[in-house]
C-alpha cells in the first residue's frame, strides 16, 4: 500500500510539473520565447534528459555484468539512442561552439544545421521515409514507456521472457506519456479556439506545443530509466543478500562441520 501511495504522490507532482511548462504558451511574446525557441530552456532540458538517460543505461551496461548479455547489449543499445537524441536536439553544439562551416551534412539539411534527423532524406518531397523522424520519436516512446510495459503485466510469462532480454520499464511513469499527449491536444485544440490567449506573432501555435511536448516525453523517458535501475540495484542487492543467507544458514554450517570432521579423520 505504501508504494502504491509513493506512486501516486509522483504522478501527481510530475503532472503539475509538466503542466507548468506549458503555462509559456499563455504568456507574452518574450517569455515564450525564452522557453520554447531554438536553444531555449524547454530545449536544453530536453537535452539534459536525454543525456542523462543515456549515462543511466551505460552505466547499467558496465555495472549489471552479472544480466544477461541480451539484456546488456540492449543497455549499450539504448545509450548510444538516447545519447544521438541528445545530440541532436542540441543540434551537436554547432550554435554553443560557434561551428559554422559547411560540410556534407549542412548543406543536405532542411534547415542548414548539423543534424541527421532534419536531412532532405527524412523529410519533404523526397523524403526515404514514410513519417517525420519526430513521429519516429513519439511512436518509440509510446512503445517503450507504455506498450511493452502494460503487455508484459498483463501477460507475466511473456514478461519474463522479455525483461531477461530487453528492459522493461516500469508502467506508471509511463503514464506521463499518455498525460503529455493529453496536455499537448489539449493545447492544440484550446489556443486556436481563443486567438487572445496565444500572444506570439511569429512562431506558430504548433511549434511552441510541440516543443514543450518533446520535453514532456523526455522527462518521462529519464523518469523511467531512473526508477527501472533503482529497482534493478535493489533486486540485486537483495539477490546477493538472499545468496550470502544461503551461504551461512544452517545446512552450511554443518557441511562446514562435517568437512572439518572428515580433515581429522
């Protein structure tokens, strides 16, 4: 009951934190875009999470030596995805460190950057792919924080099977997504239907929303990881005290006993 209460309490604080961040969209032309421009902080958070969840799979990957090797290249997997999904978002650090000149990526790119993700090959007209990259983003965050969760509690044999092999995170953070994607439409359907609320004149309502429900899926993304491995290092933890129980229970003792008995014989 208590953890239940524990949970409860988290998405409860994680909802109204993630609907403050999009509060900007309600506010004047300069606010807004202090939050949700290029390099603006809704931005950079995004970045942040997903770096910082790439960290927390790699260091699953060097610290759980003892998992599967499956369930360790899924880990290594991960971290090099979440780490190229910080990187680009960020655009590699072209406008922190000033990179300017032109190379084979800039000049191919939609939007002049230093990015893979907005490549003239995933997007527009000529486009390799049959959706955008950032649609990419959001069905494999809705597959990896919610689907495989919910479908491995509903089926626990099939969940065994799976989280020996690939993480599964667990479900109710997952709920952040779904609460996201709520808060997004919301957003989407709301702002045009009262032009008054909305004050940017040059960005349009949809980039600001979108930005901000990046963010939110990134936030839930790390909060998973972040729960996941805390209840992977208390099950090993627990794993190695229940291994040293057997190792100095009863039955040990006395095979330790008879071992010695048999050295005096």
């Amino acid at each position: 009951m208590k953890q239940y209460k524990s949970q409860v309490v988290f998405l409860i604080a994680a909802t109204v934190f993630l609907g403050i961040t999009f509060l900007p969209l309600f506010a004047n032309e300069r606010t807004l875009d202090t939050f949700a421009r290029e390099d603006g902080i809704v931005e950079n958070l995004t970045a942040i999470y997903l770096l910082v969840t790439s960290l927390l799979f790699a260091a699953g990957f060097f610290r759980f030596r003892s998992s599967a090797w499956l369930l360790r290249l899924s880990y290594l997997g991960l971290a090099l995805l979440f780490f190229l999904g910080a990187g680009e978002e960020i655009s590699w650090g072209e406008r922190i460190f000033g990179w300017t000149e032109q190379n084979f990526i800039r000049e191919r790119n939609v939007q002049g950057e230093l990015t893979l993700h907005n490549l003239e090959y995933f997007q527009g007209d000529d486009s390799l792919l049959p959706i955008s990259i950032s649609q990419l983003f959001i069905a494999f965050t809705f597959v990896f924080a919610v689907l495989i969760p919910l479908v491995c509690m509903l089926l626990p044999k099939l969940g065994s099977f799976v989280a020996a092999r690939f993480p599964v995170m667990p479900l109710y953070p997952g709920l952040l997504v779904v609460i996201t994607y709520v808060l997004q439409k919301s957003m989407l359907r709301i702002l045009p239907m009262f032009p008054a609320l909305y004050q940017h004149t040059s960005m349009p309502i949809p980039q600001g929303v979108h930005e901000i429900r990046e963010h939110g899926y990134t936030f839930a993304l790390l909060a998973s990881a972040i729960i996941y491995f805390s209840r992977e290092r208390a099950n090993k933890a627990e794993s190695s005290r229940e291994t040293q129980g057997d190792l100095t229970g009863p039955s040990s003792i006395m095979a330790v006993r008879i071992d010695n008995e048999g050295d005096k014989i």
